[in-house]
C-alpha cells in the first residue's frame, strides 16, 4: 500500500446531530472496503445504571475514557490495530471489546473526540455538526423512540438533564473544526425534518477549499439561488458561509459536484448515486444539501491522502540519494 498511515477525519456533535448518517454517506463515497468507522462513544467508563447512580451524563468528559481515546486515536492515525470497546445502546451496558485494524481512511464520530489536544493533534479533518436545536429534538425524539425504547416524555427529560453538559462540554467544541454544518429548516417549513432541510457550511480557512466561484456566480443570476456565500470574520480571520437551498435540484447538485471533482478528475468516478441518504425512523429518504455535505467532506479526505503519498514519495527519494 502507497500509505504508512491512515486519513483521520473526526465528525464531532451532540446526541442526534446527524453524525452516523454523515459518517455513512462519506463511507459509501469512498468505498466501505478502504474505510473505518469507529463510535467513541464506546469510550463510556460507566455503564447506564452506574451513570443512573453516579448522577452523571455520558457527555461529561469525566465519564470516558478520555486516555483511551488519546492513546488509540493516535494508533490509527499510525496505522496500528487497536481492541476497541463497545456500548450496548440497546441494554445500556457494554459488549465484548472489538479488534480494529484501521484501513485508509478512519472516521472517528461521537460526542468528545475533539476534547482534548492530544485527540485533535491526529486529524486530517475535523467537523463539527451543530442542527438547529429544535430540529435536534426532533430527531432525538424520533429515533430514540423507535429504535431505543424510550418515550418522548422520557427523551425530553434526558435532553433537559444533559443540556448543562451539553453547553459546557459538547459545544465548546465546535471551536476546533475546520467546518460547522447547521441543517435548519426553510422558513414557512417549521415542520421539515428531511430532505427539504437547508444546510449551512461554515468555512474556516484551515483546509484549502475547492474553487466554486463559476457555480456562485452562475447560480446567483437565477430568481432563486440554490448555493449561496457570504465572507465574513470570526475572532480575526476570514471564514466563508455556504448556504445550500434544500430545494436545490438534482441538475444543480450535478454541477456542483462536477466544481469539485475538477480538481480531483482521477477520482471523478466516486459518485455513488446513495449521496446524501438517511433514515428518519423506519423510512429511507434522500437530501441533495446532506449529499453535497458529504462529497465536500470527502473531499478534503481525498485531498490529505495525496499530500500524504507526496510526503512519502518525497521522503522515499531523499533516503534513496542520502539526503
């Protein structure tokens, strides 16, 4: 293999901020065979009733193996094989350790991974998802009452108990992604939980982004722009907002999709038709914003890889001439 060490991307957010369903959609991307998806929320030092007991929530980071997670997070990233554990969501306790061997690509999702310097020194790409809050009520609700067991009046109380930790421990960590994605819902749309969504990309100028001026422009002579940017500051640097109309159709997806892929035209054929699928409940559906999420993302994924091969091939020819 032309690589020594594995692409580290970290998707970091609160319970039911969409992070498995973008994790996913960037798997089918690039291929399940060349990726890692690994939860950290395994990473819980106390089980449901201990926590229950203890008084404490699983995002404190003092209920996880915090160390852990250092420690193997800096395994994949070289490459190495780790035995990692698994919590049971079903009977809230855990199940037998699993062995990993990281593949090309690893993705890291859960709710600390970004907590510690040590854990964000070994990602290519971090982001962070932050859904509007009622639309993150609702997916809660809906997928923890249909999946988990649990009653709405149920999930509602664990959302209020939780939400001090929330503000102190999860959103502070927004702060070291190189993107922010808000799905938010159109106006006059206050019941839309899906595929009309809008999603909002912030930008920071820590990754290079590819060139879709042609596409702004183009779409900005339109009536109704589907992909609008703005510029603008945030604590003294410069970040772009993208906005992404969630009735952007399938033909403006396209040629979003062919900006991009210009500067990648090797990999032009890793367009899976499954971009941007989710499941709401027991219903499969599809959103074009959640799908251009995905392909930017991944993007950047590719993008470290190949510095990543150009560093090594560099470093190959050095030692070759003795340099």
């Amino acid at each position: 293999m032309p690589y020594k060490r594995s692409i580290l991307l970290g998707v970091v957010g609160d319970s039911a901020a969409g992070k498995t369903t973008l994790s996913a959609g960037i798997a089918r991307i690039l291929g399940e065979e060349r990726v890692t998806v690994i939860c950290t929320d395994d990473y819980h030092r106390y089980n449901r009733k201990q926590r229950q007991e203890n008084g404490i929530s699983a995002l404190d980071p003092a209920c996880n193996y915090v160390n852990i997670m250092e420690q193997h997070f800096d395994l994949l990233r070289r490459g190495h094989p780790i035995l990692k554990p698994i919590y049971n969501h079903s009977t809230g306790d855990f199940d037998p350790p699993e062995y990993i061997e990281p593949r090309e690509f690893v993705i890291l999702e859960g709710l600390l991974a970004y907590h510690t310097k040590a854990m964000r020194s070994n990602f290519d790409v971090k982001v962070y998802l932050a859904p509007e809050e009622e639309l993150r009520t609702m997916w809660k609700i809906k997928r923890d009452t249909t999946k988990r067991g649990y009653t709405e009046q149920a999930v509602r109380d664990s959302l209020a108990k939780r939400e001090y930790d929330s503000i102190n421990f999860i959103q502070p960590q927004q702060t070291y992604s190189d993107i922010v994605v808000t799905f938010y819902r159109p106006p006059r749309m206050i019941e839309e939980t899906g595929s009309n969504l809008n999603a909002r990309l912030l930008l920071r100028p820590t990754l290079p982004y590819p060139d879709l001026s042609d596409v702004l422009a183009s779409d900005a002579t339109s009536e109704n722009p589907m992909l609008t940017s703005h510029i603008s500051r945030e604590k003294g640097r410069l970040v772009e907002t993208l906005d992404i109309d969630g009735q952007i159709t399938p033909q403006q997806v396209v040629q979003i999709e062919d900006a991009i892929w210009s500067h990648l035209p090797q990999l032009k054929h890793l367009r899976p038709e499954e971009m941007g699928q989710y499941v709401s409940g027991h219903q499969a559906s599809q959103s074009n914003p959640l799908a251009l999420t995905q392909l930017l993302i991944t993007y950047h994924m590719l993008v470290a890889m190949q510095d990543l091969i150009k560093d090594i091939e560099e470093r190959i020819k050095r030692d070759k001439i003795g340099v």
